[in-house]
C-alpha cells in the first residue's frame, strides 16, 4: 500500500479526510474464513455506512472476495449498494414498516421478518415467492421474535404463499465474561428451536447466531453461516482482557488533516491572559480544518489529547465549530499543506482509534460515527 505522499494535492478546498485500507479489510475476512473453516457461510455486517468506513466500497471488496451475502439496516445504503452495480444477495436486518417491503423487494433486497405484519406485508406484495429471514431474539431485549413464541411464529410463516424462509438468526453480542455464558446459552437455545423445526420436517437452508464478540473469544456453534461486523474492520467487540483483537487490522488507518495556518506568536505576556494563548507552551499554533462539525469531539478535561506532526506528538489546544488548533512546541520546519495525523501512525507513534476515543470520552464506533458522512473517506487497495 502507498504511503500518502505530502505532495497530493487532494481536498484542497477543505483538507480532512479518513483513509480506509481494503487490504485490511481483505486479511480481515480472510481471518474470519479461517477462523469459522471453510464450509461456513460469510454474511458481512455493513450496517452504519460499513461501521463509518463506506459501503459501498466495502460491498466491492467483500463481493470479490466471494462473500456469501451482505446484510445492512440502512435501506439507503443499501441502495447505494445496488446502484454501485453490485448484485451480491443482501438481507436487510430490520428498521422497516410493512409498507417498506415493496421496496425492498424492487431493489431485490431480501427482508427480515419478525412479526406477523411484515411477514403478511411479504407475501401480499410479492408477485412470485421470495426469500425472507426470520430474527429470533434469544436474549438480546432488541429486534426479533422472542424465542419461546419463535416455532409457532417460523410454521405460521412458512404457511404464507409467496414466502421462503431462507434463513433463521439471532444476534447475542456482549462484552466480558458473564455475557460470554449468556450468549451461549441464548445459541444452546437457538440450536434446540432449529433442531426442533428440522424434526419436523421444516430444514432451514440458513442458520445463523455468531458475531464479532463470539468469534473473538472462538466460540462457534452448530450453524452454517456467521454474521461478523466488529472484527470484518478491526475493531474489538469484546473488552482487552478478555481476547485479543490481533491478528484482525485496523480497517480504517487514519484520519488526516493539513496545515492551513501556521500561528507564530511574540514573547508577549498579555498575549498569556486569553484565548488559546494561556495553554500554548511553543511560539508557534498550528490549525487543521477538523471541528467539531468535522466530527472531532471536544477532548475531556485533562486528557492528554495530541495530533501528530513529523512524528511529533503535538498537544491539541482546542477544537472549535470548524477548526483544531493545536501548539507546534519547537516544530519550526513546517509548512502550510503539511500532512497532520489526527488518528493514525506517523513516524514511530501512533494515535489508535481507541486511544482518541478514550481522550473524548466516547467508544471506537462512536468516533467512526462521528467523522463518517462528515470526512470524505479515500480507499487504499483492491476495491
Ligand atoms: C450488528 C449485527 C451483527 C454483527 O455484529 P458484530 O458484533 O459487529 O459482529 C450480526 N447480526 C446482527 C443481527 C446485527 O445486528
């Protein structure tokens, strides 16, 4: 992958971006195909715009790499998805009406259903069967239907004319060790109900209860397919302590700014009594066009919040609507245009997506919602 060179000219108009690496992305489902073995179907997780980092980009990607379906919330993403030409099979896990189906069914999307409402909505505006998921909540309090009433619910819906239950899924995510336990009972009790309904004759062609957190802590199941998004980009679903998110990368590697002033300051001390003076320790500010509306938060009172210049850990003396202001401290060979990383690898340091979360008092995923559809995003690698 190309280092970004200090001499490309792009966003000269207003110079913040989020750099996105499908080589990562790539490895990353590699590691998950290995992980689940070969036999087990990939449903990839693109909800949110891809966690932040482009849906349709990662769609492309995921695509060529053979993914068995995408799956998405995001009726306007996955909109963008289908526009983009890509014809990969993608089930939309929930966020509709009823009323919504038919559009779902015009860009050939495939609905999930979890109450009888928008399983009747299916079959009334479909013209020829079509493929549906059924969502069973198994313990999460969310979307689905609950698991005691799911058997009954599933035969009902398998009775509907022109529905075809392709697939039956839950979704247990947690965090640490308790939710561990829970989450493995919920999929102990979901592979009863599938195993129930096989019994009876109704096989389901695809079962599905793994994400990100059981895959991290290597806990598969009976089903044939998983549903991973967390790790397909990077990002660890579950706390350190309980697994380690090596060897999964970071998808998005960094978030850039350049320098579009340079403040140089006299030795004076009335300057010392106001604005961003009274924290600044050099002579000279540097500012990036990264606000608040860029999606940088405000920095928690006394984190040590930095942006990273020529491998120079620079502190952040203030975020604004519209702009970062940050001290230079001795830098004096710097010059408008300069690359800033804001989140990323400069030199020997590097700002983590977690280190700036941390300093703002956020999550990883609460940052990517932050700068995503604010920062244009540009993709390194295959696409
Ligand atoms: C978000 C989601 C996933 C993926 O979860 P990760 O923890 O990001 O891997 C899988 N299934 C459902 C139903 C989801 O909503």
């Amino acid at each position: 992958m190309p280092a970004p060179s200090q001499t490309d000219t792009g966003f000269p108009t207003h110079p913040a971006w989020m750099e996105i690496d499908l080589d990562a992305l790539a490895a990353n489902y590699a590691e998950l195909q290995r992980r689940a073995g070969p036999s087990i179907k990939i449903i990839a997780s693109l909800k949110a715009n891809a966690y932040g980092h482009g849906a349709v980009a990662t769609a492309k990607t995921l695509s060529g790499l053979g993914t068995f379906a995408l799956s998405t919330g995001s009726f306007r993403d996955a909109v963008a998805i289908r526009d983009a030409g890509i014809t990969t099979p993608i089930v939309m896990f929930g966020g509709n009406l009823p009323d919504g189906i038919a559009d779902y069914l015009d860009y050939d999307l495939i609905p999930t259903v979890y109450n009888m409402a928008t399983a009747q909505a299916v079959s009334d505006t479909a013209k020829t069967p079509v493929p549906v998921y059924i969502k069973v909540d198994a313990g999460m309090g969310r979307l689905g239907i609950a698991l005691p009433e799911a058997d009954a619910f599933i035969r009902r819906v398998a009775a509907l004319p022109r529905v075809i239950i392709e697939g039956v899924y839950t979704h247990l995510s947690f965090n640490d060790a308790v939710g561990q336990e829970w989450s493995k009972r919920g999929i102990d009790r979901f592979n009863a109900l599938i195993a129930g309904l096989r019994d009876s004759g109704l096989d389901i062609p695809v079962t599905q209860a793994v994400a990100s957190s059981n895959l991290m802590v290597g806990h598969m199941d009976g089903s044939n397919a998983i549903c991973p998004g967390h790790l397909l980009y990077g990002l660890p679903s579950v706390a350190p302590d309980l697994a380690d998110i090596a060897p999964f990368q970071p998808v998005l590697r960094s978030v850039r700014a350049r320098l579009i002033h340079i403040g140089e300051f006299p030795d004076d001390p009335e300057l010392k009594t106001g604005g961003y003076h009274v924290k600044r320790q050099g002579p000279r500010t540097g500012v990036v066009p990264l606000g608040l509306y860029d999606g940088y938060r405000k920095p928690q009172d006394g984190a040590p919040a930095a942006v990273l210049l020529q491998g120079r850990r620079l502190p952040v003396l203030g975020v604004s609507l519209e702009h970062l202001t940050f001290d230079l401290l001795d830098l004096d060979n710097v010059a408008i245009g300069d690359d800033v990383v804001v989140l990323g690898a400069d030199g020997d340091d590097c700002i983590t997506l977690a280190e700036l979360a941390n300093w703002q008092g956020c999550r990883a995923i609460d940052e990517l919602m932050n700068f995503d559809g604010r920062l244009p995003h540009r993709y390194y690698g295959s696409t």
